[in-house]
C-alpha cells in the first residue's frame, strides 16, 4: 500500500492559527505587535523568494515585519553594525539574516552578533547550546517544523529509531537534538558514512536533508518508515526532494511532498518563534 502523505500546508495552517492567537493576546497586553525584521544582502533571487513569503506570512497574522535590503558589496563590519541597531531597537523582536551572505561576509560572525533573545532561526551558539541541553527556547524552524508535524500526525518518536541523513547546523544537527530529547535513539549519516543505505534502512523515522536532487532510493528505506524530505533542489524549471519520491511512497508508510511538505512548516515554525522571542524579552516565558 502507497505511503500516506503528510500534508505540511493544512499542518502548517493548523500551527499558524495557534500562533495567531499568540499574535493577540501578546498585543492585547503588551499593546504592540511582536515585530521581525529580516535582513537581506545581495540580490540572490531564492533568498528574495523566502523573503518576500515571509514577509508576507508575517503580515496575514498581524506580525509586525520590515526587510532591511542590503546592498551585495555591503562591508562585514557594516551589517554588524545594522544588527547590533536592531539588537537595540525593542519594536524589533526577532532578527533573521537571510542566508547565504555574500562570500566576503563570515556567516558565523553575522549569526553571533544578533542577540540570542532576538535570534528567531536558533542558529546562535547560546541557542544551539540551549538546545543541547534540553532547554528548547529559540530552535531552528525547520527541524522544529518537523517535530511538530510527526507530533500532530500522530507519528510516535519515543524509542524509535531515527536516521538522520545531513548533519548540518541549520538542519541536520538540530534535527538530531529534538529527536534525541524526545527519546529516539538517532544515527547521523554524512557524506563520510560508509554503507548508507544500511545504516539509514535502520530508520522508522527517515529524515533526508542532504541536498542532492532524489538522492534517497527505496532500497534506502525501511519498509512503513516515515520519511521527512527536507531537500529543496531545482532541476530544470521544476522542484525535487532529496528522496525519489515516487519510488519511495511504495515502501515507506508517511513521506512528505515536495513542494507541499516541510517548506511551509519552516514558515510557521519563523511566525511562532517571533512571538515567543517577543514573549520571552517581555517576561511572558
Ligand atoms: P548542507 O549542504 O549544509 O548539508 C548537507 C549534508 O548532507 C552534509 O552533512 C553532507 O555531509 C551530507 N551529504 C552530502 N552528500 C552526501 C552523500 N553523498 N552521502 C551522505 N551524506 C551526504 O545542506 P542543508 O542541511 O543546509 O540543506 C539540505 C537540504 O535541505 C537542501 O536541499 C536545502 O535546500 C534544504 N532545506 C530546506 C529547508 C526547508 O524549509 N524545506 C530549510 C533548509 C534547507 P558532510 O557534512 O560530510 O559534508
């Protein structure tokens, strides 16, 4: 039987009413709108697509939002200067650099200079710290886009085996971390992991964020397992997975679509971080 698919536009719309509700009472008492400004430099045209979505998504549930568009031969030392502006200004409560910067930009040094309070994607160290240990304040949307959809669809994570193919900051490391708190034993694979398609046929829960268009093969998958493709690839004028979705649905037992998976999550999971850095600075967490 074809694997049943996980719908992350009616799951993200689900968590975005939660939020909006957030949205209200937050403004009922405090009388200001949570607020997120996202920094973008350069002219990529990807980055101006994420940009402008979410801008947008901000505007439909009464965030407030601006976009700070910074020219692509913009000096480091200049944009730290615009977060630390931001880092200071309480009508900003959340700070998103939309990335990748510009090769003469340090990535890192631009994710450490915005405060841990405002830092809305949970990519600063204090927040990957926080995370570590257990304290889930500011995390990275997309993993926590992902924990929320296997939690609404009813998918259990307590002892199961997890595999996480993609071990990167923003997704894979992360991603780890919340499945390890909600007690999943969880492998890790990377580009140096030998036999993969061994090691990630282990996983009742498959979670594919490694980049490359239709990377993972039904041989790669435990039959009934729950596969999360993370992967945006663009080839030709269409979008693909990192999982070769058609083949894969007849073995797994949940796979996510792409587009119309975990995309939209990513989105909700921006909104509700703002409120919560928003409730955090004023003292409602
Ligand atoms: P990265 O390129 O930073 O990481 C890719 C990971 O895959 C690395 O850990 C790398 O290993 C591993 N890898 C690469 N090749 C192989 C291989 N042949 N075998 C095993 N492992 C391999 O990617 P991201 O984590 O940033 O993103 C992953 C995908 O998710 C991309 O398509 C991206 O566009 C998408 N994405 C989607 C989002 C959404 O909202 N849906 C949000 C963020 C990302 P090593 O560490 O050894 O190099």
């Amino acid at each position: 039987m074809p694997a049943q698919l996980l719908d992350g536009v009616k799951i993200a719309a689900r968590l975005t009413e939660t939020v909006k509700k957030e949205v209200e009472t937050f403004q009922a008492k405090h009388g200001v709108r949570p607020g997120l400004t996202v920094i973008i430099v350069g002219e990529d045209p990807a980055s101006k697509v994420y940009v402008n979505r979410k801008h947008k998504a901000c505007a439909e549930l009464g965030i407030a939002s601006e976009v700070v568009r910074l020219p692509a031969d913009i000096a480091e030392a200049q944009l730290l200067q615009e977060i630390d502006r931001l880092n200071g200004d309480p009508k900003v409560n959340g700070i998103l650099v939309q990335l990748p910067v510009p090769k003469h930009i340090n990535a890192e040094k631009v994710l450490e200079q915005i405060s841990p309070k405002k830092d809305v994607d949970g990519f600063h160290p204090v927040n990957v710290g926080n995370l570590t240990v257990g304290k889930e304040w500011l995390v990275p949307c997309t993993p926590y886009g992902i924990v929320k959809m296997l939690e609404i669809s009813g998918i259990s994570i307590e002892g199961k085996q997890a595999v996480v193919l993609g071990r990167s900051n923003i997704v894979g490391k992360p991603m780890a971390m919340l499945l390890l708190s909600r007690n999943a034993t969880v492998t890790v694979c990377h580009s140096k992991t030998q036999d993969l398609a061994s090691v990630t046929r282990q996983g009742d829960i498959f979670v594919a964020a490694v980049g490359k268009p239709e990377f993972v093969t039904k041989d790669m998958v435990k039959p009934g397992a729950a596969v999360i493709d993370v992967g945006i690839n663009r080839v030709g004028d269409k979008l693909v997975g990192d999982v070769k979705f058609d083949e894969v649905k007849e073995v797994a037992g949940y796979i996510t679509p792409v587009p119309g998976g975990v995309g939209p999550l990513t989105i909700a999971m921006l909104l509700h971080n703002t409120v919560k850095a928003a409730q955090l600075q004023l003292g409602d967490r």
